[in-house]
C-alpha cells in the first residue's frame, strides 16, 4: 500500500468525493457517444480525438474547479490551468481513443491528484461497465462493478507463472522491442489490448505485469495510487518512481517479487530469454 501524505483524512474524504463526481460526470458525456457512429480527428501525434473527450474534460474540469478552485487542473485536451498550485488534477478523458471509437469497453477515464510530483489520488472510470477502481495513499484500493472482482493483487512471485500485458505492439517498437520481447518471452502469455483497463485487471489480481512506453503524466498518474493501493508496484523500466518528467515507461507488477526481474530483463541485454512458454495473444 503507499504510504500516507499529508493530506489529513477528512480533507482526503473530500478529494476523493470531487473525483468520483468529476468520474460520474465524464460518464454522462461519454456513454451516449459510445458506439454512435462518431468522427474522431487526429492530433499532432496522430492520436484520434473526439468531441466525447473534449467536452468530458470540460465536465470534469467545472466539478473540479468548483470545490477546490485553488487547485491546478492539467488536461490531455485543454492544457494546464493554475501552474503555481502545488495540489493539481491530472485528467485523461477518454484514455484509449482507439478503443472508444471502435467500440471496444477497455478505455476509460482517469482522474489524479498530485501533490507536487506525486499522485495521491487515483481514478480509473469505465463508464460503459459502470466499473470503478479509487486509489488514495495510505489506503486501500476500493473497486466497485456489477462484472465481479475484488480489489487486490494476486501472489505470483516468479514471472514463469505471470501474465503480460501491453496496450500495442507500437508503444515498444524500435528500440525498446527487444528489451519488451526479453520480458515477454519470460512469462506464461502476453496479451495486446488493454489501455487503462489492465491496470485495472492488474489491481483485481487478474494481471501480473503490464510493460509499456510513451506513457505521458495523464497517462499513468492516476495509476499509480489504484495498483499500489491493492498491493502491487509502479515504475520506470529501471525501477526508479515515476515522475512528470520522466522518460515515458512504466512497469506495473502486481506481486513485488517480479519487480526486479522485470526491471532486470528490460535493462540488461546479456540476459538470454527464455524459451517461450505458452504466449498467446488476445
């Protein structure tokens, strides 16, 4: 579990009350555009955006600024407001466009507060299935859905027996693949798809080990309190915590035991894979 901050816990009550309202509204934009039929732009990086995303972020920004107008408020589509802040919200609306403009219910809105560099608070939202995982430090993950599952990190202390995810095959590519490929050939399978959703698993104890790059601040801030919180790790492939400026990659483990032979794998090219064991794809 992370440890505690210095947010007292009535307040921590109240933050985490505007972030579940923050979550209920971008719910209520979103569902109806989910598999409408939709147009989606492209951003600079040739992400898709939708109009779904933009107006959940303005939702959520309304809630936000209202309870706590004192707070920094950073967007995937509308920047970052009050810089001086030191408590600021991290929101990704629609965190896996490609995902919610084909239809498919793993994207999902996340919500976090940072205290300095720091996520203290963490919302990962599927509006579709009506799931919900909160994360704040000091405490345990709580997770509600009418799909089953309980909030906790499975025991899965060698990675022969772990179960791999990652969002595509594109977010390891170039360089980074035969680091990604070192870890993959080391596990029980490997599965493609996932984006915010597979942390969510992870925290449910139904992943092991998700291994990605090219992750920004909104990407993952959320994150880090909802898998700590039910037990497991977040960070860099070198181990180290994650910061907003870092360099992009993130390695979640659900069993702390496979924290250092991940990080081992994806680092130290004289380590020889495995034979593969199983992989499959989903």
């Amino acid at each position: 579990m992370t440890t505690a901050s210095s947010v007292a816990v009535a307040e921590m009550d109240r933050l985490i009350a505007a972030a579940e309202a923050a979550a209920d509204v971008a719910g209520a934009v979103v569902r109806p555009f989910f598999r409408a039929g939709l147009g989606a732009d492209l951003k600079a990086d040739r992400s898709p955006v939708t109009i779904a995303d933009r107006t959940a972020e303005q939702a959520m920004r309304a809630v936000l600024s209202e309870r706590f107008p004192e707070h920094g408020v950073l967007g995937e589509e509308f920047g970052l407001d009050r810089p001086e802040a030191r408590l600021h919200w991290v929101l990704d609306p629609i965190d896996g466009t490609r995902a919610f403009i084909t239809g498919r219910p793993t994207f999902g809105t996340l919500i976090a507060l940072l205290d300095g560099d720091r996520p203290i608070l963490g919302v990962i939202d599927q509006p579709v299935t009506r799931e919900r995982w909160v994360g704040a430090v000091g405490r345990r993950t709580r997770f509600s859905g009418t799909l089953g599952g309980s909030a906790g990190c499975r025991p899965c202390a060698a990675l022969a027996g772990a179960e791999l995810s990652c969002t595509s095959a594109e977010m390891v590519a170039g360089d980074a693949w035969p680091r990604w490929q070192r870890l993959a050939a080391a596990v029980r399978r490997n599965y493609w798809g996932g984006d915010c959703y597979a942390y969510g698993l992870l925290a449910l104890g139904q992943i092991d080990v998700v291994a990605e790059r090219d992750m920004k601040l909104w990407d993952w801030a959320a994150l880090v309190p909802v898998v700590e919180g039910a037990g497991g790790r977040v960070t860099d492939w070198s181990g180290a915590v994650l910061r907003p400026d870092g360099d992009g990659t993130v390695l979640a483990v659900g069993d702390a035991a496979l924290l250092a032979p991940a990080v081992e794998l994806l680092n130290d090219s004289s380590v020889a894979p495995p034979a593969p064991a199983g992989q499959g794809a989903a």
